[in-house]
C-alpha cells in the first residue's frame, strides 16, 4: 500500500502562483511514476503532469506547459506542482496518484478573475 497526502491548495487570484505538494509513506518503492490530475465541477478527471522517481523525466498535458511544473524530492518521498500565472480555468480539485493505482484525497484549488 502506498498513502498520499496532498497539501497545498488555495485562493488565489488569476496571475498567481501556488505550490502543491504531496507527501507519499508506505511502499513507495512499489512506485516508478507520480503524477498530477485534476477535476473540476461537472467535468472528468484529467491529467496534469507526470514524473519518473529514477530520472525526474517529466510529461505535461498541454493546458499547462510553461506554467505548471513537476518535481520531486526522493529523500522526502515528496513531489511537488509549481503552479505560476494561473488561470480560472484552472480551478479544480488537484490529486495526486502515484502509478494511477494510489490517490491522494484531493486539495482545492480555486482561481478567482
């Protein structure tokens, strides 16, 4: 088994900037990819960005290149989402899913116009 726990969301107005982090515990040894989806209201789950746990390579969908990015720290078993210049759209409920097998509850993010 593999816990997530995503911290990091908030209000922010459009322009801004958030860092979402998600901390992984368990057997996290299991896990080569972790990624970030998001869903918002009325709409299906989908995905943000990506990141190997051996080589850091990254996948982003294309709504968010240049503005979001992925990273990760082994040592704390933590991935992080640098969110800059969001936008409304971007408002969501942002998970954190380690292999698209664990999931993390969820952190809201909301962007205001």
């Amino acid at each position: 088994q593999v816990q997530l726990v995503e911290s990091g969301g908030g209000l922010v107005q459009a322009g801004g900037s958030l860092r979402l982090s998600c901390a992984a515990s368990g057997r996290t040894f299991s896990i080569s990819v972790m990624g970030w989806f998001r869903q918002a209201p009325g709409k299906e789950r989908e995905f943000v960005a990506a990141i190997s746990w051996s080589d850091s390579t990254t996948n982003y969908a294309d709504s968010v290149k240049g503005r979001f990015t992925i990273s990760r720290d082994n040592a704390k078993k933590t991935v992080y989402l640098q969110m800059n210049s969001l936008r409304p759209e971007d408002t969501a409920v942002y998970y954190c899913a380690a292999a698209r097998v664990y999931w993390g509850q969820g952190t809201q993010v909301t962007v205001s116009s």
